[in-house]
C-alpha cells in the first residue's frame, strides 16, 4: 500500500519531502505528491509514515 496527499490540503511547506527515506515525494505544480511505486509507507525506517507526522496539516498525508 501506499499514501498519497490531498492537493487541496497540501500547504507546499516541503516538510515531507526531505523527510520520506525512499524519496517518493516530489514537488507537481504548487503541491507535493507521493509516487506509489515507491512509497513503502517507511516500513523499515519508522513506526508510522514519516510524511503523516511531520505534516502541520492533519489528514493531507493519507493512506491511498
């Protein structure tokens, strides 16, 4: 499974960006998004999804 961020939440903040370990998360337009391909869900490299906690936005980053 993998996640993926609401557009009209998303705030462009790049928080998790530098955050994700497998770099799945690019910059599309004035949004951040989330390449299924290769999104793990950080299983391996934390307990949750790292993109979920260190968003300041609550329920941008989702499970897809």
């Amino acid at each position: 499974m993998a996640y993926k961020i609401i557009a009209s939440s998303c705030t462009g903040c790049s928080l998790c960006e530098f955050e994700c370990p497998n770099a799945a998360i690019s910059m599309k337009g004035d949004t951040f998004v989330i390449n299924p391909k290769l999104c793990t869900e950080c299983e391996g490299h934390s307990d949750r999804p790292r993109c979920d906690e260190v968003c300041p936005v609550p329920g941008t980053c989702v499970k897809a």
